[in-house]
C-alpha cells in the first residue's frame, strides 16, 4: 500500500453481490413495485382521485374518506393517553402560594415597602 493513498482493490463504494440481493428481498417485502411505488402512494392517489371525481355523489366520497381511514396511520402517529404523576407515582403537588421573604438583619420599613404581599391562589 502506498503511503496515505490506496492503491488497489475493489473501488469504495462498489456495492457486493450480497448487498444487491438483501436490498432486492427487502424491496419486495416492503412491497416496491418496478415503477418505485408503495402501496400507501397507490392508496392515497385513488383516494384523490376518489374525492376529485365524486361530485354530487355521496358514494364516491364514502369510498375516499374510507381510504383515508386506512392510509391515516401511515402518514400520522397515533396519539396515546398519558397519566401524569407526581413523585414514586404519587399525587402531584401543587403550589398554593408563593410568598417572598427578605433575608437580613437590617430590614427597615423604606425596604418592606415596595414588597407587597402576594396573592393566595385557590
């Protein structure tokens, strides 16, 4: 090997007969066609089409609006509930109120004045 340069071998980049074979099998399991379509792009164009061409007719647009159903999963994450707790599962502690303290020896009433007390919150 020459210093810092590679000088033979395969080519960086030339993909192996393995590689070509495991991405063929993973094609036709997830369901890629020759012409690079999934089968969500197939679902979502003929609900289009559904929905464009249905005019006044109600049918139509029950069948789009189906298609959608099925496809919606695919393209939005489910949402989930979510419990909320406090501390060791617990309840959540809630703060009644907030008081503000002066820490010194020397406080006079000109230093008290501008605070005022806060509000009680219920």
């Amino acid at each position: 090997m020459a210093i810092g340069k590679k000088t033979g071998g395969r080519q960086k980049g030339t993909p192996n007969k393995l590689k070509t074979e495991i991405k063929a099998e993973v094609a036709k399991i997830v369901g890629v066609v020759n012409d690079g379509l999934l089968p969500l792009d197939v679902m979502l164009e003929a609900m289009r089409e559904l929905w464009e061409l249905a005019g006044d007719n109600p049918l139509a647009k029950v069948a789009a609006c189906k298609i959608a159903k099925d496809a919606a999963p695919y393209c939005h994450a489910a949402l989930r509930a979510v419990e909320v707790t406090g501390k060791d599962g617990g309840a959540i502690e809630t703060i009644k109120r907030v008081e503000r303290v002066l820490v010194g020896q020397n406080i006079t009433d000109q230093d008290r004045e501008g605070i005022r007390p806060a509000p009680t919150i219920q």
